[in-house]
C-alpha cells in the first residue's frame, strides 16, 4: 500500500526549516497541493515563494500555527478546508528538544518540547485521520527520532516524547491496516539543522561529521520509504548500524555504558 503523494494536498508542519522545508521543496514537483504549518509566518511565505516559482501549477497554502494551542490548530484546520479541501497527506515534522540535566531544565520549555512533540502531533492526527479512512485513502509520516528506538542521558523529555511517537506510530499503523491509510515513521540520526541551536549542547561537544545528515538527504530517504509503505525509516547506513546495535545491546549495558556520559555531563552542567 502506497500513500497518496501524487497530486495529492499534503501538509507538513515544521515547514519553516530544517528536514520540514527540504520534504517541502522534494514534494513540489508532484503534490497537488502543500500546506505549509510553523511558527515563523515570514519564513514560510518564502518558501512559498521559491516553490512556486519553481512549480507554476502547485497550490502553496501558508498556515502560520503555534502548534502548542490546540485552539490554533482547530482554526487553522477550517481554513484549510476551506482554501485547500480534504487534506491526502500530513508529514507531522515539528518537534523540540531541550538538552541538559533534567532538574536544570525550565519547566516552561520542557513543557512546550511536551505539547509540540506528542499533543500537537496527537491532536492534528486525531482530526485528520478519520476523513482518510471514510474516503479510502491518506498517510501520515511521522519524523520521529534515533532516540525514539533507545536512551540517553541529557535528554530525558525529549527522548519521552520520541518513544511516545515511535509506540503511537506502530499502534496507528496496525489499526490502519486494510483503510488505505499508510502510517510510517522516521528515526533520524543527527541532522545538519536549527536543532543544537534551540535545544542548546550541554556537552560542549560537536556530532561526529560522519553521523550527521544534510536535511536534503533525510528528507530524502524518509519520503522514499513512506512511498514504499516502510513501517519504519532510519536515514543513513551509520545511523542503522548504530540504532541497530543499540537495540541488540542488552539494557543492563547501555545504562552502564551511559552512567560515564551522565557523569560527565553533571560535572560539567554543576
């Protein structure tokens, strides 16, 4: 079962940057429509622009959001209807992260990593995905994370919020099997993107360069394998071998493994 991409209305949030922009910009050239959701209105009205100038026949809808109000949600999805019609495709590729010792981190923006990566995500699906069943057909590609398949210190609620989206993902995608509505997810490695930026790098430590992905080729990857109907995606081969191991590890070993890097990370934060 493949999902809906061709000439279909796609909305992506989080398209203001990053892997979000990049499925955009792969998307033009054969969506009927995108959608364009983030915060940054200026940012996506430029995206816009490129994608049109590229792409004479596509309709680019701008939809600035803040994801963390479900009311904002609620009136962005009427205009939608209204300007776009019945919605094929949603790529749920918000998300933020804040990096440190728990107990350091503010509360306020623990708080938004929680609403934008599990409530928004949850609540956007929850509306969508009826209409796709009733009409037969949709898809939803959920960009999730490494840290959604493991753990790792200095990141806790983010590294929640992963898991939360690697367990609803499967679980959707079961319950839509025989709808003609594809669910797959995404489980990147480090991305060259705003990411260490907002969330901030505690460690002081860079990503090894050979780890790390370009946002072109994730977004690349990620849209090849929902095409295919994969359940599950992981860019880059470093990345597969690294997840992979990490999920053949036993549990025991790796939080003694990660008892160094907390160690660390604590004399460091203190």
């Amino acid at each position: 079962m493949r999902p809906p991409l061709q000439n279909g209305k796609i909305l992506i949030t989080g398209a203001s940057s990053g892997i979000g922009r990049e499925i955009a910009r792969q998307l033009g050239g054969s969506a009927k429509a995108l959608v364009l959701v983030a915060r940054r209105g200026k940012r996506l009205d430029e995206l816009k622009e490129e994608l049109l100038r590229s792409h004479e026949d596509l309709v680019v809808h701008v939809a600035p959001c803040d994801l963390q109000d479900l009311s904002a949600i609620d009136e962005m999805l009427v205009e939608v209807d209204v300007k776009v019609g019945p919605i094929d495709v949603v790529i749920n590729n918000a998300g933020l992260a804040d990096g440190g010792l728990f107990e350091l981190s503010a509360w306020d923006k623990i708080s938004r990593v929680l609403s934008v990566n599990m409530t928004a995500l949850t609540y956007l699906t929850h509306r969508l995905v009826g209409g796709m069943v009733k009409r037969g057909k949709g898809g939803f590609l959920n960009i999730s994370s490494g840290f959604g398949l493991t753990f790792m210190p200095g990141l806790a609620a983010y590294v929640g919020t992963k898991h939360y989206v690697t367990a609803f993902t499967e679980s959707l995608r079961i319950e839509m099997v025989g709808t003609g509505v594809v669910v797959t997810q995404s489980c990147p490695g480090p991305v060259d993107t705003e990411f260490e930026e907002v969330a901030g790098n505690p460690t002081g430590k860079d990503v090894p360069k050979f780890v790390t992905l370009s946002p072109e080729r994730c977004a690349r990857i990620s849209l090849r394998g929902f095409r295919r109907g994969r359940a599950l995606v992981t860019p880059g081969i470093w990345m597969w071998i690294i997840m992979a191991v990490a999920r053949l590890t036993p549990r025991p070993l790796l939080r003694f493994v990660y008892r160094f890097g907390a160690k660390f990370l604590r004399r460091r934060q203190s």
